[in-house]
C-alpha cells in the first residue's frame, strides 16, 4: 500500500469551521462549533465523505500561577500566568487575562501578569 496523502488535494467543505492543509492536517477555526467535510481528490477520483465535529473549548476552571509569593523588592518582579482546565481534562497556560491588584500601594500589575512590589507589604 502506498501512502498518497501529499499528491491528493484535500478539500474542506465548511472551510469557515476547518481548514486543511496540503499534507492533510485538519484545523479547527477558534471558537466555530459546527461539521466539515473532509475529501481527497486526485484527478476525478475523490474518498468518500469524512466529517470532522468541531466542538468549542470550555474552560471549567482557572488557576493563577506564579502567585502567592512574597514580593519584597521591586527590582524581582515575577510573572503570572492563568492555568486554565478545560472540560475535556486538558490543561494549558492561556493569554489575555486582564491582571489588577487590589492593593495597588503595594503591588504593581503589567497588562501582561508581571507583578511587583512598591512598598512594604505582602502582595493581594
């Protein structure tokens, strides 16, 4: 058996819910739920119909890390990140969370989660 799979063209009829690659790599389009069909096509000759489900990721729980340290001196500023889990057991560090402090007199937060100290204090 030979192995065609780069000297087919690949064909994703919901192209706004997958993409596919020329090598065969199906990508699911963020936060789309929906089916594409999936072809391989050499000449007039295509495979029969495969559907690809797309279902949207849910986050079920969320966990700072890089938190809960002591912040002395403002010249050893730490990152945080968000470690979130999602519904399917996966977890992986996300972006985009929008970071503040409630005591700002003792804690600087960047828009990208790195924290700092200004006075003395614990962080909150």
């Amino acid at each position: 058996m030979q192995d065609v799979t780069k000297n087919v063209n690949w064909i994703s009829e919901n192209p706004e819910a997958a993409t596919i690659t020329m090598d065969g790599m199906a990508t699911a389009i963020k936060a789309h739920q929906g089916k594409a069909i999936i072809k391989a096509c050499s000449d007039h000759l295509c495979s029969k119909d495969s559907s690809l489900i797309i279902k949207p990721e849910i986050i079920t729980g969320i966990e700072i890390v890089g938190g809960n340290q002591d912040i002395k001196l403002r010249w050893f500023p730490r990152q945080l990140e968000v470690l979130a889990t999602f519904s399917n057991g996966e977890k992986r560090i996300i972006t985009g969370a929008k970071w503040s402090s409630s005591k700002t007199s003792n804690v600087a937060v960047s828009k990208d989660g790195k924290i700092s100290g200004k006075n003395i204090g614990g962080p909150q």
